[in-house]
C-alpha cells in the first residue's frame, strides 16, 4: 500500500531555519492568510514553541511534507499551526505528526491541549475529534481574512483517544 510505505519512510525532525523554505510553500498553498517567514523564524527561537517538520525522501531528496506548531507553558499546550503540503494530503501524515506532538507533550506533563480550527474546516475537526478533542467555545469573527469563526476545542490527554481512531474514518489529512 501506498500509504505505509511512504508513513514507514517519513521522519520527524525538529524544525530549522533551513526549512523555511519548504515550510513557507506549504503555508501559502494551505491558507488564505499565511504567516509571514519572521512569525516562522520567531517560533524557531522561542523554547516555549514545540516545531516540529515530517520528512519525506522523493527520489534523492528529501523534502517536508507537513509541520505542527505548538506551545507548551506548564501543564498545557496550545497548537498554533499544523499543515499537509497539498501533493501529501489524505495518507495519514497530518494524523502521525499529531500522535508525534500529543506524546511530546505527554513526555512533558501537559494536561490540557488547545487549539482554534476555522468552522468550516470539517475534515480537520474530525480528526481532532478522533483524538478526542472536544468543542469548547467559539471566537466570533476569529480569521480576519473572511471573518470567520473559530471552533475553540480542548483535549484532556487522560482521554486521549489513541491515535485517532475516530480519524481513521474521516477524509484524513486535509490540513
């Protein structure tokens, strides 16, 4: 299958200022309004952020395929940015840097994970829902691209569902 050998190929490093590039593509093909390269370059910087790419090798080299963001301050994380370069989309990459980062933060006695998700990004609140994250709030007018709300969802990792279970069954991998 497709799928597992390119999962049983990938890596996942820590994320460098050598990787901007790649990272900056995929930023611009998966939002309307993408982070600038200083915001990437802060969060490289910052030892709060957890920034972390997954690696593919395509014939001799190799390239990023995704990347997550994320904070953790004390017992909680918040995740700021997780994005799928559009060509590996749907084969589960987005799900396995997920499962990556919740044991990251696990390793590191996080409690509480957070995050916003646009409400019409229905493919990736079901694959946060496959980890058990739930709907907490909403944040009226939260993208000021288009005004749009945020769905804000939390996890308790005690309730963590192991490893997307419900996810397996959604259209995977869209972020």
């Amino acid at each position: 299958m497709l799928d597992a050998a390119i999962l049983k190929d990938m890596g996942i490093l820590p994320m460098t200022l050598n990787d901007l590039e790649d990272v900056l593509s995929i930023e611009k093909l998966s939002y309307p309004s993408p982070w600038p390269i200083s915001q990437f370059e802060k969060e490289i910087q910052n030892p709060l952020s957890g920034k972390f790419t997954a690696r593919l090798i395509q014939g001799e080299k190799e390239i990023v395929a995704a990347y997550i963001i994320f904070w953790v301050v004390a017992d909680e994380a918040h995740i700021l940015n997780i994005s799928t370069h559009p060509d590996f989309r749907r084969i589960g990459i987005a799900k396995s840097l997920l499962v990556f980062a919740l044991d990251y933060m696990e390793d590191r006695n996080v409690r509480g994970v957070f995050l916003e998700v646009r409400r019409s990004n229905i493919i990736a609140q079901k694959l946060y829902r496959g980890f058990g994250f739930k709907e907490i709030a909403v944040r009226k007018g939260y993208y000021g691209d288009n005004n749009e709300d945020a769905i804000v969802m939390a996890l308790n990792l005690k309730d963590r569902t192991e490893e997307g279970n419900e996810a397996d069954n959604a259209d995977r991998d869209y972020i």
